[in-house]
C-alpha cells in the first residue's frame, strides 16, 4: 500500500540552525511521535547552510488534514515548542507524492537525525 509522504522544508532566517535543529530533535518530533505521526526523516539539509526539513508519511490525504489539524490545533503544540520553531523560519514550503513502503523504508535511513 503507497503512503502519502509529505515533504517540508524550511528555509532558516540566519544564525538559527543550531537552536532549530535542538528544538526540532528533542521537542517536536518526539511530540509528534507520540501523537501518532509517522516522521520519517528530518535534519539539515545537505545543499544549504540555512535550510532543514521534515518528512512525514501518511496512510492518506485525509489522514494528513486529520493529523495536522489535531496536532497544531493542541494546546501542547502552541504551549510547547511552536515558538522556538516558528520565530526562526524565514519561509517554508511542502511537496506531496504517493511512495511505495519500500521507498518510505529507504528515506528513513538517508540520514541520522540523532546527530
């Protein structure tokens, strides 16, 4: 069964990787594993000092309206991490497509997001 991979990269306002990066790795992703989300990949992208990015898989369209809708409507994401994240993106934008579970499987190991 294909999963819907959404694709979002940001674009950083200068001198704000680092701090982006930690608050990406030790708040926001956990919080959206723990709501369910399936984060495949995320970190600093390799072709520009300012820029990072996130993917997430979905079993459908639907269930990522569902999904996002829920989680950035919480509380514990306005109360949380939002602000360390929002403050330092200069602008971002999102790509959709339909992947096997074999390419899903291949994405996650790209890269390390531990480091």
């Amino acid at each position: 069964m294909t999963r819907l991979i959404e694709i979002r990269t940001y674009r950083l306002k200068p001198g704000t990787l680092d701090d982006f990066h930690r608050a990406m790795h030790d708040r926001a992703v956990p919080m959206l594993r723990s709501k369910g989300m399936d984060v495949v990949t995320y970190g600093p992208s390799d072709h520009e000092e300012a820029t990072y990015h996130i993917v997430r898989a979905y079993a459908s369209r639907e269930a990522l309206e569902a999904e996002q809708a829920a989680f950035y409507g919480s509380a514990e994401w306005r109360e949380g991490p939002r602000s360390a994240l929002v403050d330092r993106i200069e602008t971002y934008l999102n790509t959709l497509l339909w992947l096997s579970p074999e390419g899903v499987d291949s994405l996650r190991t790209l890269n390390d997001p531990a480091s």
